[in-house]
C-alpha cells in the first residue's frame, strides 16, 4: 500500500489525436494536476500534421495521477498503461 501523499511513478503512452495540437494536453498535467512529467520519447508528423504519440513517465501522489488520468479519459485519448514499471 502506498501512503497518500508518497511519490510515485506512472509510465503511460499517450496518442494525442491532430485535433487536439493546439491543445497544453501535456502541460496541463503539471498545471492543474501538479505532476512532474518526463517525456521519454515522441513521435511527431512533419510540420504537426498526423497524430502525436508520447511515451510519458508520470511522478505525483497517487490522488494527483488518477485525477490527470481521469482528465486524458474525458478528453477520449488513447492510452496505454505499462504493466512493466510500478503501479500506484
């Protein structure tokens, strides 16, 4: 069991669909969900077109990474949880 307020890592992989680039989806994690963010890696179309793909390391409360995640959920992103780092 982790303790409320105790860090913790969350790896996810994130497709954020062209509609929503002009969008701080990314920042929005650590302005209104006060997480740290680690962008291990992307996938970007030339000049912004097509989707974006983000292999994302999320650091925060497990209060604060169920909130941004319920946040990506209502947005109808594409996520997928890695089973292979630590779960909350």
């Amino acid at each position: 069991m982790v303790a409320e307020n105790q860090l913790v890592h969350k790896r996810i992989r994130l497709r954020i669909p062209q509609e929503y680039h002009q969008e701080p989806v990314i920042s929005r994690l650590v302005s209104n969900y006060g997480l740290t963010v680690n962008i291990a890696a992307a996938m970007l179309g030339s000049n912004g077109i097509g989707d974006g793909w983000f292999d994302l390391d999320l650091q925060g409360s497990c209060e604060q990474i169920e909130s941004a995640l319920i946040y990506i959920n209502d947005l109808d992103l594409e996520i997928w949880h890695d089973i292979n780092t630590g779960d909350y």
